[in-house]
C-alpha cells in the first residue's frame, strides 16, 4: 500500500507542479526519479518500480501539447515528426508474438515513455531552465548527503541486498573492496550520470542567477555534481564530466572572476580525487588491457550474429530493457548484453535500429543550431556535447537509454538543443528582481545581458 501511495504521490505532484509551470513539474519529476532507487530498493513490490512513471505520466497529464502560435509549430515539425515515428515502429512490435503480452508492454515503455520529453523540451524558456537548474542544485546537494553517509557508514544500510540491488553488489571494485556509491539511485553508474547530465543546467543557472543565494546555490550543486561523479567512481561518467568542464572552459564566455571560481573549483575536485585512493578509478582508464576488457565486456554477443538469428528483433523486452525482477523469468529466449544498439537491435529488429540510427544522425546534424549564438548558448553547447558523446558511446552499455532520471535528461538536452533556442518577448519575461547584476535588454528578436 505504501508504494502504491508513493506512485500517487508521484502523481499528484508532477500534474499540480506541471500546472503552474513547465520548469516546476520538471523538478518535480526529478525529484521523484532521484529517490526512484532508494524507494525500490527497500520496498520490494510491484507498484514500487512504477513511481517514477506515475511522476511521468502525471507531468504528461499537466501539459498543453498544442501550439497556437504557427511559427511554434513550424518551429518544432521536424522533431515532432521524429518523435511519432520512433514510438510508431515499437509500438507496431507489440502485435509481434516473439514475447508474452505483460513482458512486451514493459518493453515497450522502456523504448518509448521518454520520448515525449522531446517535445516538452522545445517549450523551454528562461524561467524554466532557471527553475530547472535550481532543482538540480538542491536534488544534487541531497544526493551527496546520502553519498557521504554511505561513504562514512556503508552502502548495506541503505541498500539491502534483494534481487533490485544486485547491480550495487556486483561493483565492489573500488580500492579496498569497497562498492561504488549509489547515493539514492538504483546504481552507482546511474548517480554518475545524472550528476554529469545536470552539469549543463547548473552552469547556465550559475551564469544567469538573478540573486547571490542563486548564484551560490548553484555553485553548491555544480561542486556536488563533481564531487558526486568521483564517488560513483564510474568511469564513463568520469569522461562525460571531464568532456562538460572542458567544453565550459574552452567555448564557454565568463567574466573573469567567474572563471578564476570554476578552475579554483576543478582545481579543488582534482586535489580532493588525489588524495583519496577511493575516487580514483579512472585511473584504469590508462590501462590498456582493462579498457579492452570492459569493452569485451560490453560486445558480449556479436552485432552480426543477432541481426541473422533475429532480423525483426527478438521481441520488445528480450533484450531486458527495464524490465523488473519479477518479469526475467517470463522472457523467451532472453539475449544478454551491454550494447545500446545491439538491444535496439534485439528488441527491435533492423528497422527498429535504422530509425533510431536516422534520428541520431538528424540530432547530430543540428550542430549548427545547438551552438549557435544566444541567451544559454554556453549551456546549450555543453548539453549538446554531452548528448553527443552519450550517444557515441551507447554501444559500451545500456543504461543511456533506460537509467532514471539520467535518460530523461539527456533527452531533455536533445529536444532542447535540436531547435534553435526560444527568445522571449520583454513582456514575456519576469521582472529581474531589484538589484540584480542582470538587466535584460533587446536587440531585435535576441535578448542581451547587459
């Protein structure tokens, strides 16, 4: 019963939220997708893996979808048109009988629940992503709470061992034997990337805050994200988060004190992993034969040898995409691996994996637009780029396409930066409050910080 709440509650927040704003039932969602892997890992029911997509659905329920503004919805064709025929294709697959009914349908949200975030995400405007980033700011700083108590006592008492948290159990490869650290996720690998799925957001917000306290909370869960990436000691998100500070600091335009505060803190992340044996599993990375194994790891199964025995896929959920514990046992002829691609692939089939490789070709073409100038140009960089080494790289794993809430980020950061970046009318924008650094004026169609 306790779990059923919770989707309610879930619910019932994300549609109230996504009422009164499109950044506010955001956060909201976050937050339940944040505490997702701690409420499913100490109640093991049905209901419990189902929270985060009564948050979801509820956010879904609050939304206008209908733009009345022509210029909007030719602004947006192209993505929409995406958007339909990524969920068109796995949807057709339900009428395939490669799996049981029950194992499909859940296989079939793991493929397409996120997508629609793509088309909320062409609605963003300034006061959203500013409420965004200060969500982020506060979700990360409770993250890192429970991080460091996990550091300081043990990941056990958070985490009871059941079949839900045999991931967490299976990763205590960190100096001493220690686990990586989850935090309040359903892995350490899903805590890594969503603090690096965040850096974007909490930048811009660090940039465009209109009081102190914004600006410093900001940079609390900018510190957090960072600090967060190293005790997941994942190393993938270790590369994604050294991609987002070098992106920052090479393409991004800061005053000068503002960039002395960013290098003193990566300055300060660099000591802190130098000093600690526990946040320095990168390191492997420079070890050859480790890197090759992980890869092997991941190529478990070769790419031409599904596509011969399962042309038209093996069924939505016989890859195991998000599938829940209770549901492996049901699965026909299940195929084990750790390739995004190869479990499209598997799931479904070759037509299933030309559509998406299409879309990834179409997002990465719109190069031009994610960087061009405006507002949150510099945000919009870094989300582009974080975006675009997730995709490369999906075929080392497979949690891009299924972690929570990391997913919905990233595909937030692709609907956002796939379209030119939404400028607001001065009526549109709220009065900068009194005192502010940042006195908006206009040019034209653009808007200047002055």
């Amino acid at each position: 019963m306790l779990a059923l709440a919770l989707c309610l509650l879930a619910f019932i927040a994300s549609y109230l939220a996504g009422r009164r704003s499109l950044g506010l039932g955001l956060v909201a969602l976050l937050a339940t997708g944040y505490f997702y892997g701690i409420i499913r890992a100490n109640l093991l029911t049905v209901f419990s893996h189902f929270v985060f997509d009564a948050g979801l659905i509820g956010l879904y329920l609050s939304q206008r979808w209908a733009f009345s503004d022509p210029k909007q919805v030719r602004r947006v064709e192209k993505l929409k048109l995406w958007t339909i025929v990524l969920i068109a294709w796995p949807t057709l697959m339900i009428l395939m009988p490669f799996q049981p009914w029950l194992v499909s349908i859940v296989g079939l949200r793991g493929h397409i629940f996120f997508l629609p975030i793509l088309l909320l995400a062409s609605r963003l405007k300034e006061q959203d992503l500013l409420t965004v980033s200060t969500g982020m700011s506060i979700l990360n700083l409770v993250a890192l709470a429970f991080a460091g108590a996990e550091y300081f006592t043990s990941v056990q008492q958070f985490f009871p061992p059941s079949p839900v948290t045999q991931i967490i159990y299976s990763s205590g490869d960190v100096a001493g034997g220690y686990f990586r650290i989850p935090a309040i996720f359903t892995s350490a690998a899903a805590y890594g990337g969503t603090m690096a799925g965040t850096l974007p957001y909490l930048i811009g917000g660090w940039g465009h805050a209109r009081t102190k306290f914004s600006r410093l909370l900001a940079l609390l869960g900018i510190a957090g994200a960072l600090l967060g990436i190293l005790m997941s000691a994942t190393r993938s998100n270790f590369i994604l988060g050294s991609v987002m500070v070098t992106v920052t600091i090479l393409t991004s335009r800061m005053k000068t004190s503002n960039r002395i505060v960013f290098l003193l803190l990566i300055a300060a992340m660099g000591v802190v992993a130098m000093r600690n044996e526990r946040f320095q599993r990168f390191k492997s990375l420079g070890d050859q034969d480790a890197v090759v194994e992980r890869i092997a790891g991941s190529v478990n199964r070769s790419f031409w040898e599904i596509l011969a025995d399962h042309p038209m896929g093996n069924g939505l959920g016989g890859g195991g995409t998000s599938l829940p514990y209770f549901l492996h046992g049901q699965v026909r002829n299940p195929i084990v691996m750790e390739n995004g691609y190869a479990l499209i692939l598997c799931e479904q089939g070759l037509v299933g994996l030309l559509i998406f490789l299409g879309f990834v070709a179409w997002f990465l073409s719109r190069f031009g637009t994610a960087f061009a100038k405006g507002p949150w140009a510099n945000s919009r960089r870094m989300a582009w780029s974080l975006a675009a080494f997730q995709l490369g790289t999906a075929w080392i794993g497979v949690g891009m396409f299924t972690s929570i809430p990391a997913t919905v980020i990233l595909v937030l950061s692709m609907g956002w930066t796939a379209l030119p970046e939404t400028i607001e009318s001065p009526e549109a924008i709220k009065r900068v409050p009194r005192g502010s650094k940042y006195r908006p004026t206009y040019a034209g169609t653009s808007v200047k910080f002055a």
